[in-house]
C-alpha cells in the first residue's frame, strides 16, 4: 500500500487524480457541472494541457499533461540525500570538472546571451517562421527554445542525423536570433519513443523504462505508456555521451547555438520502479552525462531542468556548478507554498556560478498553485518572479495561443510595454558567471 507522508503529497495526488479524471469524462462527453470545462474556458484549456500540440518545451517538457510526481519523489531522505551528495564531492575532489577524462580545451569563451527565449510546443516551420517575424523588433526576445529527442537525432548506433537542427539554427540565425537546443529523453505520448530502437534490447534493459502518462493521451489508443532513458544501465549513460560527443563537435562553435538543455528529472510514474539502488544509480549517471556534455559544447550554456526527486537535487546540484552545468526549471507559480520552500530554494546555491534559466510553462499561464483553480496571474508578476526570487539570466517563455487574448499574446505585450526593462536582457541578470572564463556574445 503506497501510503502519502504529508500534506504536500496527498494534495499533489489528489489534485493529479481528479485532475486525470475530468479531463478523462471531458474527452468521453461526461462529467460534473463544476468540473473544469476545456469549451468554456478554451484559454484554460490549453494552458493547463488539455490542447493537444505537438511536443515542444510545453506543459512540463512535452507538451502533454505528466502526472503529479510520484510521492518518493517528494520525500525527504536524509540518509540517501547525505549520502548522494557525499559522492558527488568525492567525485569533484578526485577529478575537479572531471577534467582527467577530456583534453581541456584551449578556447573556453561561452557564448552568453542572456534574455527571453519563447519555446514553441508546435515547431512546424511555418510556426518557427511566424515567431521569428513576431519577435525580430524585440531584440530583448533572443530567440527560440526547441526540442528534439534523442530518438531521433542517433537513427541506428553511432549514425546521427542533425539535419533538423542544423536548419532551424540557420532559420533563426536568418532573424538575427539563437536557438536553445531542448535534447529530449522522456515522453509522455502514448508509444512514444524517448530513445534510438537500437537501445530497447536486452544488452541495454531496454533502454528505457515505462512511465505512465495522462489518462486523455491514452484515449483511442492501445499504448497507455510513455517512456524515459534508462540512464541507470551503464551502457545507455555512454551512448548518450556518445550523443553528446558528436553534437557537440559538429554544433558547439555555431554562434547561432546559444544553449543546449536536458528536460526535467522527475521520472515520471514509473509502470515497474526502479529500486533504491538503481535511483541512486540513474542519478550519478545522470550527473555524469551533465558533465560530459558540457565538456562537449565548452562553448555553449550547458543547462538541466531539475525538480524532483527531492533527495537527489542537492548532490546533482553540486555536481552541476562544479562542472559549470546551468540550472534550469520546469515551471514558476509564484503562490505555490510547496514550490516556494521546497523547490525554488534549490536555486540559490547555482547563482551567480553558472546560468539560471527558469521556464513559464502553459499551466503556470493559468493558475498560480500546482493544479489550482483558473487563476491566471499577471505576464508582468511571473516575469518579476524569475527575475527577482529565482535571479534568471535566461526566460523561457512557452508559446499558448488559445484564448482572446492568449497568454502569448499577453506575453509580447507586456515585451512591447513600458513595464519592460529594454536594456539588452530584458531586465535579467547579464553578469558573466563565476565559472565561466569568460562571456561573449558571439565566438
């Protein structure tokens, strides 16, 4: 029996149940009378997930609806924490940056060009094309955040295929703006598939663990799961490495590349869990990948979106400042008392050392609490947020058009208002930081 151990978690799986369960009688034509209701608040709709769009960097990573976090993820562990954290410093002190296993590069400039950045959950080109007319006289709007999955960027092992990057960098580049890369390994869509097919075999336990998704993906559909990298099988750490090896020899020196992220760590509802060992496992893999990428893009921000599970965000944490890996963030909502103490102060030991990069994602748009009523704050109240409380060098804004007017709309509104900063970050955080060798806008 999976019994809840606080306020905090009960309240995150009711909400997530009943949440499923409406939108799960609202797509069968059923429901109660004071449910919420996608036809009329069609702003709502979409802001809280129940559009469906095609996967950008929307509601959490995907673009679909991700089920509240399991509640081992929202524990605290003190032991397992304590001793996470342990071998993270271990690790650092035995191989500052993990530097031994590199050639240190002689050019170690980091094209920095902090600023607002809207992630597009559709990126069709003529989306792609559309917003880059729609920010180029907003030169405090740097440009894109997209996101491509990793099974699609390695077609068999060792064959990669960046095509689709490369010509978005050259689209946005066209605009005199950057683009922050987004590499996917986790899905919420029903059959998705997180990694390359070669990986799902026995020699690499699959390659990826399934998750369970949100009842409305499931709907008319006979695959009810979706799936995230198995980064606690060794052999699918070193391919992912690999990945980062070869992207960042082909990309890291385009001046149009301004970052290059990795989605949220929460691991999803997990259909077989992993056990305690093999967590411990995924996360010290995961921390190693962090720094292998960025020892493959050292010119290039190099971020992670952390949230849960709790006890091993110290220890990765650490792990990322001291291998110069930015911190990133799945959501701002800016009333959220658990958030506020559990999560956004997880933020502080990363500023001013590496990127803070923080992400408005559609439910954020809709309501100010996890899961809360239709309550949408002011653009300029989530932006003061990021600012201020979480010190953003970087804001990622995601794109929801549905509505009148839309918060995208509100969005390049309160851009074009005199409420906005116009110096050239928009109002965010410009300094250099402290592990960087040095900042520049361009190579």
């Amino acid at each position: 029996m999976n019994i809840l151990k606080s306020p905090f978690q009960a309240r995150l799986a009711l909400a997530g149940s009943l949440f499923s369960m409406t939108v799960m009688l609202a797509a069968c034509g059923g429901g109660a009378e004071d449910a919420f209701t996608p036809a009329a608040n069609p702003e709502a709709a979409q802001a809280l997930g129940t559009a469906s769009v095609a996967s950008g960097e929307g509601a959490t990573d995907s673009g679909a609806t991700a089920p509240a976090p399991e509640a081992w993820e929202l524990e605290d562990d003190p032991v397992e924490s304590a001793r996470f954290l342990s071998r993270q410093l271990a690790r650092a002190a035995a191989t500052p940056s993990e530097s031994a296993m590199a050639v240190t590069p002689t050019d170690t400039r980091v094209k920095w060009n902090p600023g607002h950045y809207i992630a597009l959950p559709q990126r069709d080109e003529a989306t792609i094309q559309k917003v880059m007319a729609e920010i180029k006289p907003l030169p405090q709007v740097k440009g894109l955040i997209l996101r491509y999955e990793w099974s699609k960027l390695e077609t068999a092992k060792g064959v990669y295929d960046f095509s689709r990057i490369e010509h978005d960098l050259a689209l946005v580049q066209a605009a005199g703006k950057r683009l922050f890369v987004m590499v996917g390994t986790k899905v919420f869509h029903p059959g998705g598939r997180a990694v390359p097919d070669y990986l799902h075999t026995a020699e690499y336990e699959g390659g990826a663990y399934k998750i369970v998704i949100a009842g409305r993906d499931a709907i008319g559909s006979k695959e009810r799961y979706g799936e995230n990298a198995a980064l606690h099988n060794v052999k699918v750490r070193d391919r992912f490495i690999a990945l980062m090896n070869a992207m960042g020899a082909r990309l890291n020196k385009h001046n149009a590349l301004e970052g290059v992220t990795f989605n949220e760590t929460a691991m999803g509802q997990m259909l077989v869990p992993l056990t305690t060992a093999q967590r411990a496992t995924y996360f010290d893999n995961l921390a190693q990948t962090d720094a292998a990428a960025q020892r493959a893009f050292p010119n290039t921000v190099v971020m992670q979106f952390i949230n849960f599970p709790r006890a091993y965000m110290p220890g990765l944490i650490s792990n990322m400042v001291s291998n110069k890996v930015a911190l990133g963030g799945p959501d701002i909502l800016i009333e959220d008392a658990d958030l506020n103490t559990h999560i956004y102060p997880m933020y502080d030991p990363a500023k001013g050392k590496v990127a803070v990069g923080p992400s408005v994602q559609p439910e954020n748009f809709a309501t100010t609490v996890q899961h809360g009523a239709y309550n949408p704050p002011k653009i300029s109240d989530l932006y003061n947020f990021g600012r201020t409380r979480l010190s953003a060098n970087y804001m990622f804004w995601t794109r929801v058009t549905a509505g009148s007017p839309s918060p995208y709309t509100r969005t390049l509104d309160f851009f074009k208002s005199s409420a906005f900063p116009k110096d050239a970050s928009g109002g965010l955080i410009s300094t250099c930081p402290s592990t960087y060798a040095s900042c520049v806008s361009k190579l």
